[in-house]
C-alpha cells in the first residue's frame, strides 16, 4: 500500500496579506516557521521522496522540510493552486472586483467549458487532479511527500473519494464541507490497487488538515 503525505504550504505573504497570491509570492516569516514545524514532524515520517508544486510558496516550504528529511525534491506542474484570473492576482480578498470574478467563478463552477478569461475552470483542475493522483500511483516509492496550495488540496480530496466520475457539483460539495484548510496542514491518502474489494476505489482519505504541529502559532 502506498502513503502520499500531502502538505499546503506555508503562509504566504499574499496571505497574511488577506490577498489572491500573485504565482510569485513567497513565504512570510510566520509561514517559514509553519514550514520548520512541519519538517520537524516530517522526520518521524517514512518519507522517501518530495514532490512540490513548481510555485516558490510551495517549493520554498519543501525546501525547509527537505533540509530536516535529507530527501530529494522533484517538481511537478500538476499540484500547483488553482489558477485564477490575472486580473484579481495581488488584489485584497474583499475587493469588490475580485468578490465579483469569485462570485461569477462559483456560479459557473457546473457550466462546461466556461472560464473566466484565463483561470482554470471545474474541468481543467479535474483533470489535473486525476493526473496528479495517476502520476503518484506509478511512482516507484510507498511513501511520497507532496507539498501543494489549500485551494487545490480540496480538488485532490475530491478526486481521491470520488475519482473519475467526479462532478462539479460534488466538487463543490467537498470544497464547501471540509472547512479550511490550514497552512502546512497534513493530509493523509492510501493507495492500493491491489487486492482491494471489486468496485472499490483504489484511493482512500484517512486524515484531513491535522495542524496539531502548529501548537499555538
């Protein structure tokens, strides 16, 4: 059976300032200490590989675990945030353009085919997602470290419950129930494809935003 260790990164500087992080944004001096106690939990941890999303957020806070875990670090595309349109990218969460793209996003979220003009849409972070998870399964370790966006870790927990068949609807559903995703949180999914139940999906979720390494920060 196969382990993936799924981790959001560290508080960004876009977030801590309650804005839509430009890709560029790195971490903040609190989220490099998120990312130090994180790695520190990583050390009791069987991990064998680290894979980041290509954003400096995420990079950066695998490169703090790294540090501790003396694991290598691969990159990969396919766990990067959603991306959003450029035109709410550095701007203030309740601005009242970007509460309107969000707004028009959400409701839209089930409509096939629709974006806003250059973000992704229900159907392109599906299927990234499903690649993602497919690209996991192939690898050849039993215990990966993921370091992914807080956005995009509800589309992966989506697709690992529901798998190829998931909607938008029940997408949203899990963005929606699953309350907020905590900054250098730790998630758990199992993969085990063989000797399994017919009909049972091969992906299980067993933990879900556990940021007990936080304390009081």
């Amino acid at each position: 059976m196969k382990t993936i260790y799924l981790v959001r990164h560290g508080e960004s500087e876009g977030n801590a300032l309650g804005q839509y992080n430009p890709i560029d944004t790195r971490l903040s001096k609190r989220g490099e200490v998120q990312a130090a106690e994180i790695a520190k939990r990583c050390v009791h941890l069987p991990i064998e590989i680290i894979v980041s999303s290509t954003m400096p957020r995420a990079l950066q806070t695998a490169e703090v675990i790294a540090t501790y875990i003396d694991k290598r670090i691969e990159t990969s595309a396919s766990f990067r945030e959603r991306i959003s349109a450029t035109k709410i990218l550095g701007k203030k969460r309740n601005d009242p353009e970007a509460v309107a793209v969000i707004q028009a996003s959400r409701e839209n979220f089930h409509v096939p085919g629709w974006h806003y003009e250059d973000g992704e849409n229900f159907e392109d972070l599906k299927q990234r997602a499903l690649e993602g998870l497919g690209y996991l399964s192939k690898r050849p370790e039993d215990n990966i470290l993921v370091v992914s966006h807080g956005f995009f870790m509800y589309i992966i927990a989506a697709a690992v419950i529901f798998g190829a068949d998931l909607t938008a609807q029940e997408c949203l559903h899990i963005i929606e129930g699953f309350g907020e995703l905590e900054n250098t949180a730790l998630t758990v999914v199992k993969y085990r494809d063989e000797d399994r139940p017919k009909g049972r999906s091969p992906w299980q979720l067993r933990v879900w935003n556990d940021h007990a390494h936080l304390g009081q920060l």
